[in-house]
C-alpha cells in the first residue's frame, strides 16, 4: 500500500472505543514525526474519524473493529504498528497485511519479536515505551487535542438545559 503521491503507507491498529484512542494520542503523534514522509493511516472505529483529525496526527481513518480482518485496501504497507494490544489476534491481523516491517510487543503466538508488554503499565506510557524501545522518541505527556473547526463552544458549567453550546 501506498499512500498519495506514492508515499510509503504507515498502518496503525488501534480499534478500540474512545479513551483508547485519547491514550494513542502522544504515540500516533510520535509516529507522525519519525515519519513524516509517509502516509499515517489510522485502522479504527469510523466513529472515531473526526477526534483522530483533531490529534493532527492521522492522514486517513480506515474503519476497523476489534479484532476482525483489516481491509484488504492496506496491505503491503511499509510499517504496520499494533497499537491495540499484544495478543495473537491484533498480531495476526497486521501480519496478515503482509507490511515490510511489524512494530508490536513480542508475541511468540503470533512470531512477533519486541518489547515485552508490562501489565501494570498506564496505556499511554505504554505505547510510547514500545516506540522508544524500538528507536522512535515519543513524549507521554503530548496528549493536548486541536480545538474543533468552527464557533466556539460555550462552557458547559451553569448553562442552562435546553439551550445550545456553541454559539452561531
């Protein structure tokens, strides 16, 4: 898979509901930034499609669902990236893509080499410990979101029901 222009393609898994994706954030970004020449395809909920705009991260949102088949459209990316998980299945998955190289914990199950998972890890210092691990810097603390385009909203504190929160 190639991205526009023929740039490499980056795959990145991580098909799980919102906060798992806010927890992706200082990752995704990261990713962004080792890589810039290649084209960051995010494989998630397509409900999720306008937050991963706003991480200024993510080039295209491809919908994806825990743990089924990744679309055929992604295979022979450059990079494939397991931000979902460290079981055989999410493994399996982006192997299946055939990408030139797998970054993702180890996992023997799947013939997966890299660092071992830590359970009691927080998700966030996770996913950037696996990039650094594999030579990529990622800051745990990059998590700040781009406001949305358009008015801006009200606070939410004392407005009243009913009523409206962004103004026209």
């Amino acid at each position: 898979m190639t991205g526009a222009a023929g740039s490499p393609a980056l795959v990145a898994l991580r098909a799980l509901g919102l906060g798992d994706l806010l927890t992706a954030v200082p990752a995704l970004r990261a990713l962004r930034a080792a890589f810039p020449e290649h084209r960051v395809v995010l494989a998630a909920p397509a409900a999720l499609a306008p937050l991963a705009r706003l991480t200024g991260a993510v080039d295209e949102l491809v919908p994806a669902a825990p743990l089924r088949p990744l679309p055929d459209r992604l295979a022979g990316a450059d990079l494939a990236v397991n931000l979902h998980g460290r079981g055989p299945e999410s493994h399996r998955g982006l192997l299946a893509l055939r990408p030139r190289r797998l970054l993702a914990f180890a996992c023997p199950a799947a013939g997966a080499a890299g660092p071992s998972w830590r359970a009691d890890e927080h998700e966030v210092r996770r996913w950037c410990r696996l990039l650094a691990e594999s030579g990529i810097p990622a800051d745990p603390g990059d998590l700040a979101l781009e406001p949305p385009p358009g008015p801006p909203c009200s606070a939410i504190a004392g407005k009243p029901r009913g009523l409206p929160l962004c103004s026209t």
